[in-house]
C-alpha cells in the first residue's frame, strides 16, 4: 500500500465473500479482538458492542485512534504494542480475562497471535485469518486443527483493487471449552513479524 492520504477505505481490506460471511456472523453484543488496525476496526466497531485492535505501528495506531474520535465511535480500543508480533497478546489476554466472540488476524506475528488468542475465543466462536494461504503461518492451522477447530477457506476478490486473496474462517467447538482440554503449544522459531505485511487504511 501506498503512502497513507489521510482517506480509510469504506470496508476491510479482505475478498467481497469474507466481509459477506463476517456481515452475516458478527452480533450487536459480539466482543472482538483484532491484529492489524484500520478500516476493518471501525467496519467492525459499527457492527459489534466492543472492538479491541493491537496495532505495532505507533503513528498509524495514532491515525486510527483520531479517525475513530472523529467518527464517535467509542467502543473501539486501540493498543498500540510494538512488540505483540514477537510475544503474542498472552500478557494482555491474561490479564483481562476477557472471552472473545471473533478474533480478525490480519497484522504481524499472525502465528503467534492465535497461539495465545485461541483460548480466550469462546465456545463456538470464531477466528478468522487473512492470506491463510501463506505457507508461514502453516503452524496456526496446526494449532487450531490440533484443537478440533472446524474451518471454511473462502477466496474471492478485494475490491476496487481487484486483488485475489484467501481468507480462512474457524470456529470453536463448544466441547473444547466445557472440557477444557490442555493446549497444544507448538514451538515457533522462525521470525513472526511480516515484515512484508500491506498497510490497510
């Protein structure tokens, strides 16, 4: 993506069939957490009763936070953390103990941000990851498979760009969180920071 002009795009940036399956999901009650902030975070803050959104770049966590003020929307937390790609958000989700309806994964460190969101999604909810179809993030189909997660993997377009992209959606089985089995934890040793990621204002 080019240099930001000071304009968001009117949905996330993800292919026309993935925000139609989002559009028919999300509830006005849902919490949501989401990696990667910009359009989708206020497309999102729109549709549910809470939005928290980790964004590592601290000037586009800024631009997002203003863009938000100026649209009222004041269900949606920005947390600016120029480390979560590294660590996963694992000290913030433990600390607020917070079960989440959906988790969007679309910023750095995509591996481990659903290795640490996973537990926190609640029983028949929904973790959804943009280009899932890059061999690098293979572990985090592993873990949610290893887990029992049921998937559907949408490809479609982005529009106006008329970019093709691969969007996966997985859902939480309701017995993974009555029994509370112990999770798997793979070990992630290769860089998880997307240093390639596009920018989606």
């Amino acid at each position: 993506m080019g240099k930001f002009t000071g304009e968001f795009r009117t949905a996330p940036w993800l292919p026309e069939n993935a925000i139609a399956l989002l559009d028919q999901l999300i509830q006005p009650n849902w919490n949501i957490i989401e990696t990667g902030s910009g359009a989708s975070t206020f497309w999102l803050a729109e549709r549910a009763a809470a939005v928290v959104s980790f964004e590592h770049n601290p000037a586009w966590s800024g631009a997002v936070t203003l863009e938000a003020s100026r649209r009222e929307l004041g269900n949606i937390t920005v947390l600016t953390d120029i480390d979560y790609p590294k660590t996963g958000l694992g000290e913030y989700l433990r600390i607020t103990a917070r079960a989440y309806d959906l988790a969007l994964i679309d910023g750095r460190g995509r591996v481990r941000s659903i290795n640490s969101v996973s537990a926190f999604i609640r029983p028949g909810g929904w973790i959804v990851l943009d280009n899932a179809n890059r061999p690098r993030y293979e572990k985090a189909h592993q873990i949610l498979a290893a887990e029992g997660w049921k998937t559907t993997a949408l490809q479609g377009l982005i529009m106006p760009e008329k970019k093709r992209g691969f969007t996966q959606f997985w859902r939480k089985p309701p017995a993974t969180a009555a029994k509370q089995p112990k999770k798997m934890r793979i070990r992630i040793s290769e860089p998880q920071t997307d240093a390639g990621a596009e920018r989606k204002p």
